[in-house]
C-alpha cells in the first residue's frame, strides 16, 4: 500500500474512534463531538469570530453556524456583535460552557494518555511536533487562497 494511503487511514480511523469513545464518554453532557471540539476552540480562543472558527478548525460555515446554534440553545456560548465589523459576531463561553470544556478537556486527555500508555512504540511529543507541523502547512495553504 502507498503511503499517503495508509495517512488517510490512520488518520480517518484515529479521529472517528477518538469521537465515537468521546461522544459515549460525554453523553450526559448532552453535546455532539464536534460541539465539544468547538467548545475547546472557543475556550482557547475568547471572543473568536465565527467565521476565524471555520477557518482555523477547517469546518464548513454552515456546519460551525448551525452548531454554534445549538451551542447557544444549551447556553453554552454568547454570541455578541464584533464592535470592529458590524456584520461579524464574537463568540465566548458561558460559565456553563467553561466548566463543560474543561469536562472534555479531561476525557480528551484521558483518552490521549490511555492509547499512549497502550502503544509505547509511539512518541506523544514527537507526533504532536510533526502534527503541529503539517497543521501549520495546511493553514499557509488555506490563507493563500483566500
């Protein structure tokens, strides 16, 4: 097998096992994964527009609108005009919404650690690096495009 394949294997079967074990392990909080991963955003990134969201995150606008929607309804998040652009609205968090990031946080992390501890062949630092890296590349890309 090529390896660009095997990348597009591994990569797709980590992200849709990671969530699958993410949306069992939050289930009572009553959110989707990607409503989690958009609640980490926002929490590392206050006050974010939800068009800056799309973008870094590499999400289809009206998937982040229509989540961010529900996130609103759950009142996990505020959404108020961005006094520099009229037409943009900044997103944050609620203190519902903060204590809920850090909830995801912690099972993120504890999913983290446990396929670490189980694949001691794999360097977290090393693959975070490399990850960080090709994220890096992608977002030159994306930018450039614009």
């Amino acid at each position: 097998m090529s390896q660009p394949y095997l990348f597009n294997k591994y990569i797709a079967s980590i992200y849709r096992q990671s969530k699958n074990e993410f949306n069992q392990q939050v289930a009572r909080l009553d959110i989707r994964a990607t409503e989690g991963d958009l609640l980490l955003f926002i929490s590392d990134h206050p006050q974010v527009s939800q068009r800056a969201i799309a973008q870094e995150m590499v999400l289809d606008p009206s998937l982040v609108a229509r989540d961010l929607r529900d996130l609103r309804t759950k009142q996990l998040v505020t959404r108020t005009p961005d006094p520099n652009d009229g037409r943009a609205q900044l997103i944050a968090l609620t203190s519902l919404g903060q204590q809920q990031a850090i909830e995801i946080r912690q099972v993120m992390a504890t999913w983290w650690q446990k396929l670490f501890a189980a694949t001691p062949d794999a360097d977290a630092a090393v693959l975070n690096t490399q990850l960080a890296a090709v994220y890096a590349t992608l977002q030159t890309r994306l930018k450039g495009t614009e």
